[in-house]
C-alpha cells in the first residue's frame, strides 16, 4: 500500500543528496510475520550523507 510513497521518497533523496550506504545489524535489515491473515515484511535501509546524520 505505501510502496509507491516509499520509492518517491527514495529517489527524491537519491536526486538530492550523495548517500552512503550504512550498515544494519543482521537479521534487522529484513524480516516477515506471518501473524494475522495476512504476512507483513519489514524491510530497513540506512543512509547518510554530509547533510544529514542518519536516514533510515
């Protein structure tokens, strides 16, 4: 549902600043339930840039 907001977000920053990848703690960088009806993924990205500290 939010997918297209996520990806408009991601660009716009891309075209706006130089991001540098930063790490994530493994088994946070991905994850799914499948509590409910339906499964939900959590998935996590974090950047910096001279700008901006911590972008996630």
């Amino acid at each position: 549902m939010y997918k297209c907001f996520l990806e408009h977000l991601e660009q716009w920053l891309l075209q706006r600043f130089t991001l540098q990848s930063r790490p994530i703690p493994p088994g946070l960088e991905y994850q799914v339930s499948d509590r409910g009806r339906n499964p939900a993924t959590i998935q996590s990205w974090c950047y910096q840039c001279p700008q901006l500290r911590k972008i996630r």
